[in-house]
C-alpha cells in the first residue's frame, strides 16, 4: 500500500496519522515538504514483486479455499438426505408406539415412496427400523454410492430417540440395531456434528 499512496503511508500509518520520515522536521515542515517524490525504481520493484508473487498468492489462497468450498458443498448435499429422512423417521416412531416388530418395520410394511425431487440421494429407505441415505445422482464422487443410517434406540422412558451415523449412543439407550455405526459409509468430515463421535 505504501507504494501507492501520495505520503508513502501503508495502512496502519494512515490508521495512526502518522509519517515516516529519514530526518527531524517539524511539524510544519512536514506539511510543507509536500509529496512523496515518485521513483522509477522503487515503482519498478513494486512491479516486480507483485509479478512475482501475485500467483503465489492467488495459488495459495485457492489450494486452501477451493477445499473448504468443496467440503461445504459436500455437507450441504449430505443435509438434503438427512432432511427427506424426517417423514420416514416419524413413520417408524408411528409404528413402534403401535407395537410393531422391529424386524418387520420397513419401506414396504410402513408404504413409504421415495420423494421424486432429490437431487443427491439415490435411496431412501426404512429397513428394520433404521433409515437409510444413500447417495448418488447429482451427488459429489466423495460421497456417491456412500450411506447414513439413522438407527432408532429406546430409552427408559420409552422414548424413541434417533442416532446419526457414528454419533455416541447416549447411556441407558436401548439400540434396536447393533453396532449401527459400521453401517453409516459417509466420511464424517462431511456429516454434521451430530453425526460423529
């Protein structure tokens, strides 16, 4: 920035007001020296430098958001199966506070469709109770033919309460499918938080 400005300031000089100057003035005579004299070289420099490393730069602020894009681009296709998964989750909390056998709790037994409008989810499906996401049409290499499995679990209460991929099973939880975890495929750096351990 120094290298632009008419005073030679870089922004923390303009920030602060201040100058940096090779001899004591006074403050008049700062004001009256008048602007920075320009010079070919130190321009030439300037030039020189920005060539150099303005690619360097641009390089190394891709290599590191080019990534973090793709990695939230990757999450977001991973919420729109976790999000078509609600109609099936409350279809099997309906079905096991009926009495319904786990085993037999799935897609066909409980007359759930698949919703046409899913752009990253190749399957939707209840089998024994826990819902499955698989991945794949539209949806990123890193995560296509990949799964989550939600896995349903009972607690002393009776309540049902949902488990997201490899999440913790909470104490005094009662998993209806064990080792439920093994199941979920999806890396868990594009799964939510509640999604991994």
């Amino acid at each position: 920035m120094a290298a632009f400005t008419e005073r030679r300031q870089a922004l923390h000089d303009k920030v602060a007001n201040t100058l940096v100057v090779h001899r004591a003035f006074d403050a008049g005579g700062i004001r009256g020296a008048g602007l920075a004299p320009t010079s070919g070289t130190r321009s030439a420099r300037v030039v020189i430098a920005m060539l150099l490393f303005g690619p360097f730069s641009i390089g190394l602020l891709a290599a590191i958001a080019i990534p973090a894009y793709q990695n939230y681009s990757i999450r977001t296709q991973v919420s729109e199966g976790l999000n078509a998964a609600d109609p099936f989750k409350i279809a099997v909390v309906e079905a096991i506070s009926q009495g319904r056998d786990w085993a037999q709790i799935n897609s066909e037994s409980l007359g759930l469709k698949q919703p046409d409008n899913l752009r990253y989810v190749q399957s939707l499906r209840v089998e024994s109770g826990g819902v499955v996401i698989e991945y794949g049409r539209a949806a990123n290499d890193k995560i296509r033919g990949l799964r989550i499995v939600l896995t349903p679990g009972v607690t002393a209460e009776r309540d049902i309460v949902w488990i997201c991929g490899s999440a913790k099973v909470p104490d005094g939880v009662d998993m209806k499918i064990d080792n439920a975890a093994q199941y979920t495929t999806v890396a868990s750096q594009y799964l939510p938080t509640a999604c991994h351990r």
